[in-house]
C-alpha cells in the first residue's frame, strides 16, 4: 500500500511534468494540448480546444454535449483518426477530442453517482480510454505515442474534475501498455504514470 506521502509525491511529479510540458509546446496543435488546463478540459490557456475540434467532429460533439443523449457514441471517426498513417494533425485533434469526452463524462457520471445517468456515463467514459489503449499498439510514432502518455499522465494528475477519485481504476490499462513498448524512456514513464494512477486509490 502507498503512505500519504507516496501518494502526493505521485501527484506532485505527474503535475510538474504536465506543467513543463504545457510551458514547453506552446499552440502546436500536433500535441496533447490539454496539460496544464486546470480543473476544466475546454480551453488551455489561451488554446480553445473545444471550440477548435468542434469544426472537425460536429456529429461527436453534439452527441457529447447533449446531457440527454445517453446511447453509445460513435466513435470510430475519432479511432481510425488516431490510428491513420501517416500522422499528422488529425491523429493529434482526435486524441484531443477523446480527451475532452472522457473527462467530460467522467465528471458527468460522479457528479451523478447513484443517479439515473451514472451507469450510461461511466460506461462510455470507459469505452474512450479503449480507443487511445488500442491505437498504442497500432502506431509506430513516437511523439503520438508520448501524446497518448501525455492524456493518461493527466488523469494521473487528479487536476481535472472528478478525476482523481476514478484515476485508479486505470492503473492496469497503462500497465498493459508495457508488453506494447519497447523504448526505456516511455517504459518508465508508463510504469511512473501507472504507479501515480495506483497511489491514487482509495485507502482501505
């Protein structure tokens, strides 16, 4: 089990490393663009991300945004983006995007723990995190490969809404990631992110 301390001392290094990052890449679109965003997943700064990717998926983003759409989102547009070869851009605004619906329904389902919604948010919560788990292991690149890190570094930095007390229930997600890896540097960062994510579970 993980002291209080550990469990901060995760936190805090996921946290820096997101904060460098956001300092370093500046308005690159080709990029996780949504470390250092605060509690909130619509804007970075001055980076409106929502607003940006809402041009290049309508039909996801309406769908998302309308708290009575409980079925399945369509997410094979954003799947075959983030796996297309070569990469560019496109791989990069359809990670962003997985990135805003997770947390966005994620927070979604706690605010609505117990409610009628709950179940139907979490569910689709999970099935988002699939698709950049997926396309890991399809994709050859490796600045989208660090991007992806990126998206599951920031869950692990309980900064977004509701975040923190879901993040542990990914620790085995990342983890798998390492039979999919063969660089040390984003091995032990998979195994650094893995171990925030754990630190954060709940204390029996």
């Amino acid at each position: 089990m993980y002291s209080g301390r550990n469990r901060r001392r995760g936190r805090l290094s996921v946290l820096v490393m997101l904060l460098t990052l956001a300092c370093t890449l500046g308005s690159d679109p080709a990029r996780y663009r949504l470390a250092g965003s605060g509690a909130q997943w619509k804007t970075s700064g001055s980076d409106r991300v929502l607003e940006d990717l809402r041009g290049r998926y309508p039909v996801f983003f309406a769908a998302l945004l309308d708290p009575q759409v409980q079925h399945d989102l369509d997410l094979r547009p954003l799947r075959d983006d983030l796996e297309r070869n070569p990469v560019g851009r496109r791989n990069y605004d359809a990670l962003n995007a997985i990135a805003i619906a997770y947390f966005e329904l994620n927070a979604r389902a706690e605010t609505d723990r117990g409610g009628s919604s709950y179940l139907a948010s979490s569910f689709r919560s999970a099935k988002l995190v699939a698709v950049p788990w997926r396309a890991y292991g399809e994709v050859q690149s490796g600045p989208l490969r660090d991007a992806m890190l990126d998206f599951f570094a920031d869950i692990a930095s309980g900064e977004k809404m509701r975040s923190a007390s879901t993040a542990a229930r990914l620790t085995r997600i990342v983890s798998s990631l390492e039979k999919k890896e063969g660089d040390p540097r984003r091995l032990e960062r998979i195994r650094s992110i893995s171990e925030a994510l754990q630190a954060m579970a709940p204390r029996p």
